[in-house]
C-alpha cells in the first residue's frame, strides 16, 4: 500500500523516545504534520537530516504550527539515547513492533532488508497529505523542499 497525496493520512499510535504513546491524529485541527521516515537511528544521512530539522524548524513555523514526527523502526530505548545525544526536542517514534508497521501502511518499508526507506509526508491540519517525498535508504531529502511543502498550506 502507498499513501499518495490528497488522500487521509493512515491514523497511527506509537511509542515515543520516553515510551508515551503518540497518535497521528492527536494533531487534527491543531498543526500540520512532517511525518518524517528514516532507517535507522545513530546512521550518518540520518543524523545529519534529523539535525536539520532540529536547527532548521523554527524556520518552518516552529512548535506552534508544526509537528514534527519522525519514525524508524528502532526501539524506544535506543531512540531515547539517540535523542539525548544529538537534544532532539521532537517525537522519536519507535515502529518496533509490528516490525516496521507503520512504515508499511506508508508504502515506505523496505521488506529485504527490514528498515525503513526515507519517506516525508506532509500533513495538514484536516489530516490529509499534501506532499510526499521518497527516497532510497543512502540517498539524503532536501530540506527546503519541506519549507515550500509547508508554506504552500
């Protein structure tokens, strides 16, 4: 399955990086969304993309008009240690278990290799996509592509 653009983003719960449930659908009416899906914490295209949005979401309209979600399907436990050491302040969502459900439900799970391929979804506040990027595991997203996204809301 894929989630394209103009249609309902798939309504999740996960655990974040300290083990408090998060619902897609707790942002409805309230802040866009940047769903934002990567391999594997502590990698290096990873890090590096997920300290842009880290430096660069005050730019977007900060905490007040956009949420933030990032998703991998790491544990919560090593998604806390990695949101400790590079003080990220946005949800670190655990797709754990069912391995990798979530990201299937996206059409952005990579079956061989059990991880996560690069997939951004930009949501709105009535819960539909607006924009989606997707890109293979090695291969970094543009941020300002994120910027336009948002500012065509």
């Amino acid at each position: 399955m894929s989630v394209e653009v103009g249609t309902a983003a798939p309504d999740f719960e996960l655990k974040d990086q300290h083990g408090t449930p998060v619902k897609l659908s707790d942002f409805r009416g309230k802040k866009n969304v940047v769903l934002v899906f990567y391999p594997l914490a502590f990698s290096g295209v990873c890090t590096g993309e997920l300290c842009t949005i880290r430096d660069e979401l005050p730019t977007l309209g900060g905490d007040d008009t956009v949420q933030v979600l990032a998703v991998s399907v790491d544990s919560v436990w090593a998604l806390r240690t990695w949101a400790e050491q590079e003080k990220y302040q946005f949800p670190l969502l655990s797709d754990f278990w069912p391995h990798g459900g979530v990201a299937r439900e996206y059409g952005v799970f990579d079956d061989e290799k059990g991880i996560a391929i690069r997939g951004t979804f930009v949501i709105d506040t009535e819960g539909v996509v607006r924009w989606k990027v997707v890109h293979g595991p090695a291969e970094a997203r543009d941020f300002d592509e994120y910027r336009k996204a948002l500012a065509e809301l």
